[in-house]
C-alpha cells in the first residue's frame, strides 16, 4: 500500500489535518502522523518506508531522503522550500513539490498585522503611529508580496515594489509603483516587506549599506526567511538610529543581543505566518492532491527540482 507520511513539527490544524487524512485515505493510500516531533532521527525513521511525505518547514535533508527506500515524492505544504535538499532528491530521483499560493494570504494578514503593532508601540498603551499614506515597499512581487500589497492599500498606503523577475505590467495592474532598484525601494519606503526566499544569492543580503537608506522611523518587516538578513549589519544599525524598527517573523539567530533595542523590535515565538486553519486546509489539501496526481498520472506541475 502506498504510504504517505505527513511529518510536521509544528501540526496542521486538526480540522486541515482531518481534511488531508480524508483525501489521502479516499485515493485508497495509508496516512501517517509524525507531529510534533523534537529529534529529527524520528522522521529519518518514519520516513524509512514512506512513498510520499508532506512536510512544512521540517529539514527533509540528506538523511531523511537517502533513508527513504521507497520515496518518490516530497511536497512542501508551503512556499519556500529552502528546508529541502534538492540535490539529495534528485540524486535519488525524488520529484519535489512546493504548493505556491496557498498560504499567502495568511502570511500577508500577519505581515500587515505585525506593522500595526510595532507602529502602535507593542499596544502599551502610548501614542503611536498611522499607516495612512505612509509609503510601502514591498521586496520580490510574488504571492505573500501581492496579497501584501492589497492589503496594504485597504490601509490607504501608497505601495511601490522591485522584482526582477516579474513584469512590470503584472504590478503596475494592482496600482502599484515599479521601481527599478532595490536601492531606489528601501530609499523611498517608510516601510519595507520582505518576500524573498532564502538562497545563495539572496542569504544576508539585506544588510546594513541597503538598510540604512530607509528614511526616518522606517520599519523592515521580514515574513520571509531570517536568513537573508544581514544580522550584524541590522543590530549595527539598531544601536545607531533608534527611530528604526525590525518585525520578524521568527527571530534573528543573535536575539540576545538585540534586548537592549526590545522597544524596536517584535519577533513570532515559533514562525506563524501561515499558521491558520485557512492556510493549513489550502496548503494541505493541495499538497495531498498533488501527490495524488503524481502517483496516480505523473502530474509534475509545481515541480521545483
Ligand atoms: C512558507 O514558506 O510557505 C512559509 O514560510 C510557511 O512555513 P510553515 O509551513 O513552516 O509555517
């Protein structure tokens, strides 16, 4: 029997959990719970005789994908899939999936919520600060970045964006400002929101050069991937203006050190931006349907290796 093995630290939601277990069951294929796990060697196990496996942030790395005797398939519940070691997969001939889309819309919600709280000191109590027509800079015009952007303009935020790799007529369609450089977005922006994914190119890139452009009580807000900030460059510039404010979702690797700046600063506990029941029950739904159609009619649409 064909075995599918959900492996997530940090569970779905039970009624998405539910949802997925019924469509994984229904195509005739045995379901698997590995949740809340805090030794990696037990998903290295559990995946041991698994066909297919739906992951969110969990490390399917070298040793979960070689282990895997009978694996065929990994799909990323989510978007970025940094998390996946996509040499390891297709060394061993395992299609990866991501499932673009899904959870955007929870990622943007927690973004914009973030900016409010942080402009609103925390909700201490003190006065703070509007969104109104401050300008929004939004870094890479994907899925998050767009939802962002509408969410934005709810907001009465004027909203501009860079992104390479998207057309300018695609941004411009939503009434949002192109800009040619990132230089030019951080420059012009009281705030920026980041959509990166995390890699070679991108990792610490957001530093201390490009971040001190942000003009005065500026806010970076990162829903994407701590990675990609520049963390010594950011507590440089922490010390330095203390009109600069960072929210993350997932803090830095060097929060220790970043205590004495806590006013300017709000950080997630554990990474929540797609941690709805909406985004669990799009997200995993999709994922067991792609495997579905993997299996059953070699569907590779959303293939990212
Ligand atoms: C993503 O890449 O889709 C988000 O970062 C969500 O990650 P999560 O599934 O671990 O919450």
């Amino acid at each position: 029997m064909t075995k599918v093995l959900i492996a997530t630290e940090k569970p779905f939601a039970k009624v998405a959990a539910e949802q997925i277990k019924g469509i994984i069951t229904s195509a005739g294929y045995s379901c698997v719970f590995l949740e809340k796990y805090t030794d990696h060697q037990d998903f290295v196990q559990a995946a041991k005789d698994a066909d297919a496996i739906i992951i969110r942030s969990d490390k399917a790395n070298q040793a979960v994908i070689e282990n895997a005797e009978k694996l065929k398939i990994i799909v990323r519940a989510g978007a970025g899939y940094d998390n996946v070691d996509l040499q390891a997969a297709t060394a061993k001939g395992v299609v990866v999936m991501n499932t673009p889309g899904q959870n955007s819309n929870a990622v943007a919600e927690l973004a914009l919520g973030m900016m409010v709280y942080q402009a609103r000191n925390h909700f201490n109590g003190s006065s703070g600060t509007e969104l109104k027509e401050k300008t929004l800079g939004i870094h890479a015009y994907g899925n998050v970045g767009k939802n962002v952007a509408r969410i934005a303009k709810g907001f009465g935020m004027k909203v501009i964006a860079f992104d390479p790799f998207v057309a300018d007529a695609d941004i411009k369609k939503d009434g949002v400002e192109v800009v040619k450089t990132v230089e030019e977005l951080y420059s012009q922006s009281n705030y920026v929101s980041l959509h990166i994914p995390a890699n070679e190119k991108t990792k610490n890139s957001i530093n201390y050069e490009l971040l001190s452009k942000m003009p005065a009580n500026a806010m970076l807000v990162n829903t994407a991937r701590k990675e990609v900030i520049d963390e010594a460059g950011l507590k440089q510039l922490l010390s330095e203006r203390s009109d600069f404010r960072y929210v993350s979702d997932i803090a830095p690797s060097n929060t220790g050190e970043l205590e004495a700046f806590s006013s300017q600063l709000f950080f997630t506990p554990k990474k929540m931006g797609a941690q709805t029941s909406e985004a669990n029950i799009n997200a995993g739904i999709a994922a067991a349907e792609q495997i579905i159609g993997f299996i059953e009619k070699g569907d590779i649409t959303f293939k990212v290796n």
